[in-house]
C-alpha cells in the first residue's frame, strides 16, 4: 500500500531515465522528502532525496530553495561561481569503486595548451576565482607544475590540486615542486582511518598513502583539505575519527569536505545514496557537542546543496562547534558581509578565509580565535538524477570550463542516467577514456559511456 504525499512544491526536473527536463514535484510523506516527476517516455519516478520535512524546512529558511531559474544551456553565472574544476587528465593510477569521471589507467592526457584555454575560460567567463586542478588523476600528468606556474601567472591566486595522494607519498620531492609551482591547497582524498575502508571504497588499502602524503606536505608546509567519499554501512562509522584525525593534524589538516556519495560516473548500486540531513545527523552522532543543526548551510549555493560548520578543540579532549553561536538573524549578517568570491577560500581554510571570518564574526559581535586551531567541516551534496533540480544547477557554485568557452555546472556535467550514461561529459573534441577526439554533438542529451565510470568522488 503506497503512502499518501503531500505536495510541497514544484519545480523544473530530469528524468532520471534520459536526463529530459521535466516538470518535478517536491513531495512529503512519512516525514521524508520525495522528488516526484513524469516523463512523456519514461512514466512517474519518485527517489526519496531528504530524510525529515523538519530539517528540509529548517534549512529553507536559510535561503531560497530553489535559487536561480532554469536556463536552456545550463552554463554556470561567471559572477557566480565561485570555485572552478579544471580537468587536465582522463589518467589515473587508481580504478576506483566511486568515480565521477569514470577515470583510470591510459585514460587522454590534455596538452599544455589545451588546459591554458580551459584556465582562460574560467578567466573570462569567472574571472580569477579559486581553481582545482582536477582529473582522472592530476598528478600523473607531466606538466601539472608547470600548468600551476601558468595559472598562477594568469591571475589565479588559490589553486588546489586534488589528489589520491599516491604520487605526493611515494615520489620524493614532489610535494615540494607543487609548493615552489604555487599550489596553495591539495585536496586530499582521505576516505577513513582503516585499511579496510580503502579497500572497499578504492580496492586496495591506501592508509598508509595518505598518512605519508599528509607528511610530504606537512614538511613543506602546503596545506591539505581533508575529502572523504562517505558510503552508506561502508565508512559513515569512521566520519567522527576523520574528525578527530584531523584535529590531531592540525598543523597541515586546513579543514575537511565529506561527500556523501551520490550516483555519478562508476557507482553501479543506486542504493545507497544518502543526503546532507542523514550525514549531519550521522556525524553528529558521533562527535560529543556537535548536533545536526551545527551544519548550516552555505549562503552562496542552494540551501541543500552545502552545509557547514567550525569546531575547535576545547581543551578536555572534545571540540565546541563556532556554529553555536550563532542564529539566523546573525549567520544572515555574516553572510551578507562575505563576498561570494571568497566563501570558497572561507571552507577551505586558507588564510583569506580566516581572515574573511575574523574580520565579518567581529562585526556579529563575536571573536574567532586567531591561533588557527579552528577546523572547517563541510557537507557537499552533489545532485545527481535522484534529486536533479533545474532551478539549484543554474545557481551552482561549482563549475566545470569547457572546450566550447562555456563555465558548465559540476554537477549538470557528471550528471549520470540510471544506466550510468553521462548527459554532457564526453561532448569534448578530445573525446572520453579512449582519447580517440570523436566529437558529440552539443545537441544531443545523454551520452553513452563504455565503461561506467571516472574520477572518484573525492576528486
């Protein structure tokens, strides 16, 4: 017997079979959040994308919704994005489980001018804003170095590099040539504390990886943004040890973005996919002083889309959350005096984000400790076909250049069908994993992969 919903609201929506837009319905019953929507082709679908109507409205009241309207070409607002994804590599020394690029071994290797342009469409579509430096696998391409001195040169003043780490661990010196380059961060793929979890999630135990690249950047003082993939009854029970990994590290640990894992690229199983709420509520859990509501959401996206909160140790071996302190009337404040170029660099912990922190609480009325011992946690959860809403993509503040100069939505661009078929990756004159350059045309709507899958999810 099915259960009665009620409506909540509508908006524009994918078909999670072809990826065509059609209309969404925001429906409510036994207390979770459904995403309700009818395809002429394909029939009604309904994928359950929030576990309790209280905590979706509490977060609305933060912000809009659905922010922005739904565009035709769904490139991003260059006035807007605030962090820019630049792919430089297919290759990857890692086949991941969970990969949003469906990336691995002898995938296309971008040349040097291909990924200038790429730096250039970011340049002229967003200006300078932060940049990562992304893939397949970054660090086994052969002037990534050199590709950060470019983007340096060019303008851009915080560039990340993310990273499985492998190469930061076992190639001396390497971690140096990324600092004097100009890298500013490395975004860590960090998925728990145990063996066991890399070798679920990574298919082979890569612990002690990420403790050496955590010590190669520790000793040339580059900083590491911690970024765990974080699957269902896989490592959801490790996301407080992360936490407390990081507050033991934090010397180079900067701050740490989970992901809970979302159906892109290589992620067969559409089962386990678990939203912002259900991962508060899961690290809240596990860390004393912390509740669900400490994670608050990020100002200059969707309200579903990125939630985040601060702790620092408070000297009895536990930690007291910044968010506490704060209401809606005061976080309304403060993120109105953070410029949305900067709400990136405020996440990652850099010292532009510290600053930009000290300087907006003290006009809220209180102080931040200056000794850097607050930690960063955020919740990014990407939108995949189960939740595709039109309205949040065009307000995304996370984007991907493309060949063609346009600034697409990361997650309109990783966007898989229930089949694992990608809508718009793949539409590049280099073409996907074979590198054989086939070009797709911009017309069409979903892409078939041959392998089903690409990078990780924390790449």
């Amino acid at each position: 017997m099915s259960q009665e919903r009620t409506r909540l609201g509508t908006t524009t929506s994918l078909c999670p079979t072809c990826l065509e837009r059609v209309p969404g319905t925001y429906e409510t019953g036994g207390d979770a959040v459904y995403l309700t929507r009818s395809c002429p082709q394909h029939g009604t679908s309904s994928r359950k994308i929030w576990e309790s109507l209280d905590h979706w409205e509490w977060a609305a009241d933060f912000g809009p919704a659905n922010q922005g309207t739904a565009s035709e070409d769904l490139a991003v607002d260059g006035d807007h994005a605030c962090l820019a994804v630049v792919e430089i590599t297919q290759d990857c020394n890692l086949s991941c489980s969970y990969c949003f690029a469906s990336s691995g071994p002898g995938g296309k290797q971008l040349s040097f001018d291909e990924v200038v342009d790429l730096l250039e469409t970011v340049r002229t579509e967003g200006g300078t804003r932060p940049i990562q430096f992304s893939g397949g696998e970054p660090t086994v391409h052969d002037e990534l170095p050199e590709l950060v001195e470019q983007a340096r040169d060019m303008g851009f003043e915080h560039v990340e590099v993310n990273t499985n780490g492998i190469n930061l661990a076992r190639q001396d010196g390497y971690a140096e040539r990324l600092a004097n380059a100009g890298v500013t961060a490395v975004y860590l793929q960090f998925d728990g504390v145990t063996s066991e979890t890399y070798e679920s999630i990574r298919e082979v135990d890569l612990l002690d990886v990420k403790r050496g690249a955590l010590d190669a950047c520790r000793q040339v003082d580059l900083p590491v943004i911690l970024v765990p993939t974080v699957v269902p009854e896989v490592n959801d029970d490790e996301m407080g040890d992360i936490v407390r990994f990081a507050l033991d590290n934090l010397d180079v640990v900067q701050s740490i973005n989970f992901q809970p894992v979302a159906h892109f690229g290589r992620y067969e199983k559409h089962d386990g996919r678990f939203s912002l709420d259900e991962a508060a509520h899961k690290l809240a859990a596990q860390i004393e002083a912390i509740e669900p509501r400490d994670f608050l959401p990020v100002p200059c996206c969707s309200s579903y889309c990125q939630m985040s909160t601060a702790v620092m140790p408070n000297g009895e071996g536990g930690v007291f959350p910044l968010t506490g302190l704060l209401d809606l009337d005061n976080w309304e404040t403060l993120s109105g005096l953070v410029d949305e170029a900067d709400w990136m660099e405020l996440l990652a912990g850099t010292p532009v984000g510290h600053e930009t922190v000290e300087i907006a609480s003290g006009c809220c009325g209180f102080d931040v400790p200056g000794d850097g011992n607050v930690l960063p946690v955020t919740l990014t959860g990407f939108m995949d076909a189960d939740a595709a809403d039109v309205n949040r993509l065009d307000n995304c503040c996370i984007s991907v250049p493309t060949p063609q100069g346009d600034l697409v939505p990361f997650c309109a661009y990783n966007m898989t069908d229930d089949e694992g078929q990608y809508a718009l990756r793949n539409r590049h004159e280099w073409g996907g994993r074979d590198g054989t350059g086939e070009s797709v045309s911009a017309d069409s709507t979903a892409t078939p992969t041959t392998d089903g899958g690409t990078p990780d999810h924390g790449d």
